[in-house]
C-alpha cells in the first residue's frame, strides 16, 4: 500500500496535475504501475483514479487506504447505478407489482464486498488495485458496518433486500437513515457501555441524496372541522428527506432502491432568538426534530424516550406512505388499484401505525370514502410477526396518540368501532370483544399495535412453523377466531451469497472443487454433499477449511481481548442479542459447571473447548447487563486458572455487528441455540452456523424444528422442555427451589455465582440474580439446566469421535439449502404478495 500517513486523504490534492496527464488520463508510470493486459481489469483500474481524482480529491502517492475505499466504491456504484436504472425503468414501462417492505431496521453490514461479489467483479477489483499496488483485503475493512440495525429483525430485512434483487421481485425497503445507529459496544471491567455509532462520520459513498424527494410529517395540533370534513392542523411539522442505496442482486440480475429518511427541521434556525443572544434556544426546533433519526431505539424508561419512539415510526410509515402514493399516481390516474400493484410488507410492529396513516392520507388528502379507502388499505398490507411474549408486542398509550398522533387516533377509534361491530355481529361476547379490541382498556388505555396491523393486513405470517402455530393459540388466538385463515408460515431464510460465499470463501472453495460452480447460484445443489459426508478424504478437506477459519478468528480474539485460545479446540459459540429469553445465562452456568469439572477430574480427557459470546444487551436492560457481566467475571477466572492447562477458555468479543459474524460463523464447531421453547420466533443466527457446518446444541423451538426436520436427529443436539411442556409448566406452577436442590451441579454453581467466587471484590454482585433464579426463574433456566449438562457430555464425546463429529458437520451444510432466503421471498412473492419474479 502507498500512503503517506502524515498528508495522506482528500486534502492531499495540491499535487495533483503533476501526476496527471492532459485530459484527464493518469501517468501508470507516476505511481510505478502499467496497463493491465486484461481490458475489463485496465477499464475498473482506470475508473477507479478517475474517482480518485476527481471525487476524493487524493492522488496515488498521498491516498489513504480510506481514500482507495471510496475511489473503488464509487467506481463499482456507477456500474451498479446503469442496472438500477434500467430495472426500475423496465417495471414501470411494464406496470410490474413492486414491494414496499416497511422495517425500522436494515443490518446491511459492508456493501463493498457484497456488491463486488454479487456483480461479479471481486477479482476484476482484486487485480485492478494490485496494478496499483493497492491491496483489496485491506481495503474492505476500512468500509464501516451500517449501524441501521440492532439483530435478527434488521439482518433479515437485509437479506430479503438482496433476495428480492436476486429473483426479481422489484422492492423498495424503507426504513430510517439512523446517524448513529444502535450504539457501538464497548466492555470496560465487564461492564457494558454505550457509545455512539459514527458510521457516517466519514461520508457514506454508496447513497444518493433525493434532495427533490421531501415529504412533510406532521405532530400534534389539533382537528377541526371544515366544510363538512376533519381537517388535522399540526403543531409542528419536520421535513423527510430521502436517501437511496442500491440494493444488488447475485449477478447484478436486479437492483432495487433501499430508501431511508432522514429528519430536518422545516425551520433550522429561528433567527431572531439567535440575534438576541439565545443561540441555543434558537436551535432547539432543529435538535428536536433531527433527533427523530439519529439514533435507533432511543432508551424508552422515560416518557419523552416514548415519545421519540413514537415520532420515529410516524415519521419513516407517513414518508413512506406519501411517497408510495406519489409514485403510483405519477404513472396512474388514481389510486383505486394500489392493491393490484403495491404490496407493503409491515415487519414486526413497528410500522404498524401505517395502517392509520394511509386510511389519512387516503381520506383526508385524496378524498376518498372511509369503505374504499378500508379496502385498499387491506388489500395493500401484510404483517410479519416476530415475537410470541405479548409484553414484545407495542402498545402506546392512548393520551400520548392522541396528543402526538391526533387524527391517526381518530381513525384507530373508528377502525376498532367498525371492527368490534363485525365480531359483535358474529356472536362475540363481552369477553372476546375485550380480546381483540385495538385499545387495551384494562393496562391503562393503550393501543396495540400488533391488533392495529393484524386488523388492517389481509395476510399476517409467523416466521417458523412452531412459531406460526403458536401465534394462532396464544398471542393472535381471539384475533385468529374472528379472522380466520388470515395467519400463515413463512419460515424466515438468509442469504447464501452472504453467509457462505461472502464469509467463508474456503468452504465455498472446496464447495465448487466438489459440486461444480452452479452451486454458487444453487443452494439446491448443496444436497449433492450428503453423498461425500463418509468419504474420509473429503471430511479432513472440511475439516481443514475450519481450521483456517477457527486460526483467523483466533487472532481476532487475540487482537481484541489479548486472550490466547486454541484453533484445536472446539468453538463453542452464542453469538446474539443478550435476552433472558435466549438464555446466555444458561450458557455460563453451565460453563461454571464444566469449570467445576474440570478442577475436579484433573485427569480426565476432557474436550478442550473455547465459550465465544458475542452480543449487544439494550442500553436499558439492567438484567441482560449484568449477565454480559457475569460472563466476563467467569472468563476472568477461568482464564486465568492454570490448573486447567488450557483446556477451557471464555471469550467475550465486543461490539458484535455483521462484520464480526462473517468472522465467527465460519469458524464456530457449535452453535448454541438454547432459548426457553416458545419464545424464539425464528432465528437466523441458527441457520447460518448450520450452513457453515456448526453442529447446533438447541431447545426444540423457533426454527431449529425445521433443521432438526432437514439435518437429522443424529446430526443436532437437542434438550429440554418443549414449547408445550414450558406453557404447561408456567400454568400448572413449578418450583424452581425445588429443581436446584434436586442438581448438585447446579446447586454447586449457584452457591459460587451467588457467594462471590467470580466477584470477590463485590460478593453480593450476583446474589439478586441468583435469588431471581430461585423464586422465579420466568425463562426456566434451572428447568432445564440438568438437560442441557447431559447433552453438552454427549457433545464432547461426539467431538473424541472427529469421523462422526465432521459426518454430521458436512451433512449439516448439505441439508440447509431449504433455508435460503430466495425460498423464502418466493413464498411471500406467490402467497402474500401476489408479485411475479422475472
């Protein structure tokens, strides 16, 4: 790499026509290279000064490795740019159906790499920087991750985006240009800090400001009636601003438009108070409103944090709105077919006021009569569903609607009075009534949101089969009464070109060496691997991919924590959000137990193991933090302990994103998908170690029932209670004292947790915790601790069999094409959405 660290960046121009020749064109002999003999090398090589010329501002000799990034992103961006244009062109001239998929997150990670692979140019741009003298490893990690996103939620979307593109579905994703995302992660004596996420410090090359492309949201104000018809007059309006990214498909077969809003003030400065001295004051209109996106998932303990929610969802659902109906009236002369060529996909419940925006917006601003306007709306959305705890689902207080949200209250008032007449008509009682009204009047008058988006879709889908069936009994039960047949399945999927192409190019290697090329744009045809799994040579070749994957992530434990761990010892890996429900906590006590163990049987052959965790617990979840705690006190002392000799070790990697996952789940021997039975929706996180060819230790819940089905029961670790043994527990009563006093081991492992082994300079740290455990235990932690031990004995002597562990690790990636996110799309391509791939 050629840099100059002290004046390397865009200001090091001031040297430029020295290196330059007349027209534009740049001296290969300047910077010590020559013309590439390969044409579509020497066009991407020269294309790439060109933005590093005239975009950047740098020259060869004084870029930075952050100066090469955005050279060659552009460069790729304007090849990108002319198939965008041509498919959104293509399905307008065709009048195609397009998809409008509504999320509050997007976890796109880097796009650089993604979009080199999916436009087939990767080693075209690897070749055109060495002609350079530039390295194109060390140019994608200068790319930062998005932070538009927080987990599972945001990283589907994001592989629905790609997938979309890749079989031809034309979309648009929608979402919020979060300025600092999340928050970056940061471990300081094990406790977890909050940072912001300046991902966008540096400028983001990849979008494309629609400064012609600004709605107004309005807030608070009042509704007066004018000439026969409620007129809403906001109290303050803030401006939606558009930005597009290109979202590529495998091959460059498609490109659609990711569309994120940012807030600006209508005002940005109120001049007279800053000329008279208060020049904050003066500000404050801007601050407020641009608050809107800067940060995803503002703290909501306090009631103006619940506000801010609030004002986020209005404010992306009601741009979103105004602009699909501003599209589709550009090309028709009304909106009464917008269900014939709009579909719009609510994911979760944070979009759900959307519902009540478009019935505004369509009679209020288009003037249409409340039954017409109902049946577009209807026939427009579609709700995913995500969770089963009914405290997940959000509910907002009916004062701070209608104080923030005044007309769109109005007419949630009328859509649950017509709503609760069609279920009065039907036979319902009081009780049922009370069931599936949108306002909840016994928990201090809320609206739910979940009932809101469920009443105004005409499908509504879980993302697993259990998780479907559950919602139809439990969460949605009344609501599945009196609209039946409105719920369906779509198991959730990733994006193969992502979590294997992308993240393990050694497997994929090895993968195209025995299957053929083909398999790259066919999951199908990873089925063709069962037939290796007993071949010994191609099991040690698996086996050595992992082996190098386990070495990089190794030194990325090193780098990061200053911690040695053992490439030949098993990657025992939970990497997720940090929940109760997903149980991290039953991970580390069983760590503890094995640690126990392990000082007590000195001589035994035990299973070296490596315990990676990785995550991000909500800044307001104090349980989730002082589990993130927890387990870094017990790496402190199993690390340290050298009566172990090395055999277990625990590792905490910071700041979890995508990037860190591309890393981790090639490289992960297991993967821990223990949440309590009923309360994982799906997961995805299961599918791609599962791809990769972790084996998974897991409870029979989200989709882990649909890997078990697909791998085999000889191929998967499963343990504990059932979904349906867990409702039946919580109904019937348990004691969890009880269950601990009848385990020795976990009897044992909480006395130390409880008493200070792992916190000797604060003994007390974990004593509520522990006593939690024992009067409640809502996740059934100690229920299923003693399940979860055996199965982890019956996982180390798997792994001191290696020809049977690498039999199920191949069979593993064999049997998971079915959880490809292109299935997934097809399905809610043909069922829900009524829109044809091309």
């Amino acid at each position: 790499m050629t840099t100059d660290a002290a004046t390397a960046g865009p200001m090091a121009a001031d040297t430029a026509g020295a290196e330059l020749h007349p027209g534009g064109a740049t001296s290969p002999e300047a910077h010590g290279s020559a013309p590439h003999s390969d044409p579509a090398v020497e066009a991407l090589r020269q294309q790439i000064l060109d933005r590093l010329i005239y975009d950047v501002g740098g020259t060869p000799k004084r870029a930075s490795p952050r100066d090469w990034f955005v050279a060659l992103a552009l460069a790729v961006r304007d090849r990108v740019v002319d198939r965008w244009r041509a498919a959104n062109a293509e399905t307008q001239q065709r009048g195609d159906k397009s998809v409008c998929y509504m999320s509050l997150e997007f976890l796109v990670g880097r796009l650089l790499a993604d979009s080199l692979g999916n436009m087939g140019l990767r080693d075209t741009a690897r070749d055109a920087l060495a002609a350079l003298g530039v390295d194109l490893g060390e140019i994608l990690e200068e790319e930062p991750d998005a932070a538009l996103g927080n987990g599972g939620l945001g990283r589907l979307a994001a592989c629905f985006m790609e997938s979309m593109a890749s079989i031809g579905v034309p979309a648009y994703g929608y979402g919020i240009r979060y300025e600092n995302g999340l928050f970056r992660q940061v471990i300081t004596d094990g406790t977890q800090h909050e940072l912001p996420e300046d991902w966008l410090q540096l400028g983001n090359p990849w979008e494309f400001e629609r400064a012609n492309l600004v709605y107004h949201v309005g807030f608070g104000g009042h509704v007066v009636a004018e000439n026969g018809a409620l007129v809403w007059r906001p109290g303050e309006t803030v401006r939606a601003i558009a930005y597009d990214t290109p979202a590529v498909g495998w091959q460059g077969h498609r490109v659609n438009t990711l569309r994120l809003w940012s807030a600006r003030a209508s005002d940005p400065l109120r001049l007279d108070a800053f000329n008279h001295g208060d020049h904050l004051g003066a500000q404050a209109d801007r601050m407020k409103a641009e608050a809107i996106s800067r940060v995803l998932y503002p703290g909501d303990e306090t009631a103006a944090g619940q506000e801010l929610r609030l004002r986020q969802e209005y404010f992306f659902a009601s741009a979103s709105l105004q602009d699909i109906l501003r599209r589709h009236l550009s090309q028709y002369d009304g909106v009464a077919n917008l269900p014939e060529k709009v579909a719009v996909q609510l994911n979760d419940t944070h979009p759900a006021i959307a519902v009540s925006e478009l019935m505004r917006l369509l009679i209020d601003r288009h003037g249409l009569e409340w039954d017409e306007a109902w049946r577009i709306t209807r026939g427009c959305f579609s709700y995913t569903n995500h969770t089963l705890m009914p405290e997940a689902l959000e509910s907002w207080a009916v004062p701070l609607m209608e104080r923030l949200l005044p007309r769109n209250m109005q007419i949630i008032y009328l859509i649950n009075a017509a709503h609760l007449d069609a279920v009065r008509q039907m036979g319902g009682d009081d009780a049922l009534l009370r069931s599936v009204s949108l306002i909840d009047e016994g928990n201090g008058r809320r609206v739910r949101m979940g009932h809101l988006a469920f009443v105004g879709s005409h499908h509504v889908n879980g993302v697993s089969a259990l998780h479907t069936g559950l919602m139809r009994d439990t969460v949605f039960a009344d609501l599945n009464r009196v609209c039946p047949n409105r719920i369906v399945n779509k198991t959730n999927g990733i994006t193969f070109r992502r979590w294997l192409l992308r993240a393990n190019p050694a497997l994929t290697s090895l993968l195209v060496d025995t299957l053929g090329e083909g398999v790259q744009s066919d999951p199908e045809l990873l089925q063709g691997l069962v037939r290796f799994a007993d071949d010994a040579g191609f099991r040690d070749r698996f086996a050595a991919q992992r082996r190098t994957a386990k070495e990089r992530l190794s030194h990325v434990i090193a780098d990061r924590l200053g911690l040695a761990v053992n490439p030949a010892a098993m990657f025992d890996v939970q990497v997720k959000r940090i929940h109760e429900y997903k149980r991290q906590l039953l991970n580390i006590l069983q760590t503890v137990a094995l640690y126990n163990d392990m000082r007590a049987q000195p001589t035994r052959d035990w299973a070296p193991r490596v315990k990676i965790f990785a995550g991000k617990a909500a800044a307001s979840y104090h349980e989730a933090k002082l589990i993130i705690r927890l387990a870094h006190d017990v790496a402190r002392v199993v690390n340290n302990d050298p009566s172990l000799r090395g055999q277990l070790k625990v590792a905490f990697l910071p700041n979890y994103n995508v990037s860190l996952a591309e890393v981790i789940m090639p490289a992960a021997d297991l993967s821990e998908q223990i949440s309590t039975a009923g309360l994982e929706a799906s997961g995805t996180g299961n599918m791609k170690l599962a791809l990769n060819g972790a084996l998974t230790i897991g409870t029979l819940d989200g989709a882990n029932v649909e890997i078990r089905e697909r791998v085999g029961d000889e191929n998967i670790f499963i343990f504990g209670l059932t979904a349906a043994e867990v409702a039946s527990q919580k109904r019937d009563g348990w004691d969890p004292r009880a269950v601990v006093a009848a385990s020795p081991a976990l009897s044992q492992v909480l006395d130390a947790v409880a008493n200070g082994v792992f916190s000797p300079e604060e003994p007390g740290r974990y004593r509520g915790l522990v006593d939690r455990l024992l009067n409640h235990d809502n996740f059934l932690v100690t229920a299923d601790f003693d399940s979860y031990c055996r199965k982890q004995e019956e996982v180390s002597a798997r792994w001191h069999q290696p020809d049977r562990w690498w039999r199920s690790a191949v069979l593993n990636t064999a049997n998971v094409a079915w959880f490809s996110s292109d299935r997934t799309i097809r399905e809610y391509a043909e069922e829900i959405w009524n829109v044809a791939p091309r």
